[in-house]
C-alpha cells in the first residue's frame, strides 16, 4: 500500500551513512507521501530490499547504453547530436519493443535536431562520457536497430 517513491526514499534513507534524501514533487499528494514516509520511516526489510534488487537487475538487464543523460557527450560533439535523447528512445525501445512509437520519435528527433547517423565516428564525445561508453558504436546500433524496427513494422525491405 505504499507508493513507488516511498520504496526509493526508504531504500536511499536505509542506506548506511546517508543523512539527507532529497525528493522531487510535483504535486500536493508528492509531498504528503514523502512527508509519511518520513514522519512514519521504516528501514526496507530484508525481503523488500531482495525484491527492489531483483526488480533492479530484470530493468538493468534491459537497458541497451548505460547512459545516465549527463549530456557532457554533446558539448564536445563536432555535430552536436543529441546523443542522450537517442540513447534514451533506444533504452525505452527494448523495454518496450511491441511499440514502434520510439521508431517515430527517433525520426522526429532528426528531422528537428542532427540525425544519429550524422555521426563521424571522431569519437571525441567519448572522452567525455561519464559512463566510458563508445558512443559511436552505440549510436550505430541505435540507427540499426530503428532501421530493423522499420522494416520489420512496414514489411520495407
């Protein structure tokens, strides 16, 4: 009966050596929940703190590019390609391939802003990747992946 932000405040405020948890709200009803939590705090149990890992690892293990969207990659790209922007659309594709609503925001993204297929492979975006990740590949299988995503909607080639 407890809500999906109330489970990440306990988990981070059961955590050893945490003593600030900061949450965002949007709503009145936001800051009520986090208020209870608070005002009523109980540390995650052994078996719920199992079951957010499990739940943790099945998310994890869909997750195509770890990117976490910090954006440093696009100050240092030549072509400023919106990398984070592609990297989440692929993310949200493989967790959710029975939609090819991705395939149409990936389009939409390079009619607005620079295709990732624009990508030179310079690999200079890599250096200042937090997470160490070869974009340019990533990116590559990205493009692919919304090209077989394609082909296998449409019946094209």
């Amino acid at each position: 009966d407890k809500s999906i932000a109330s489970f990440a405040l306990r988990f981070c405020a059961s955590l050893e050596h945490v003593k600030i948890v900061l949450s965002g709200m949007k709503k009145m009803d936001d800051l009520l929940d986090n208020c209870d939590t608070f005002e009523n705090f109980e540390v995650l149990s052994d078996e719920e703190s199992e079951f957010l890992e499990k739940m943790a690892d099945k998310l994890n293990a869909k997750v195509a590019v770890p990117c976490s969207e910090c954006g440093y990659c696009i100050d240092a790209c030549p072509e400023m390609i919106p990398i984070p922007e592609y990297f989440a659309l692929y993310n949200k594709s493989k967790i959710q391939p029975e939609s090819n609503i991705y395939r149409n925001y990936f389009d939409k993204l390079a009619d607005e802003k620079v295709p990732a297929d624009d990508c030179t492979y310079c690999g200079t975006c890599i250096d200042y990747c937090t997470q160490h990740i070869d974009i340019p590949e990533e990116l590559e299988k990205a493009c692919e992946h919304f090209k077989e995503g394609f082909s296998a909607y449409s019946g094209a080639p």
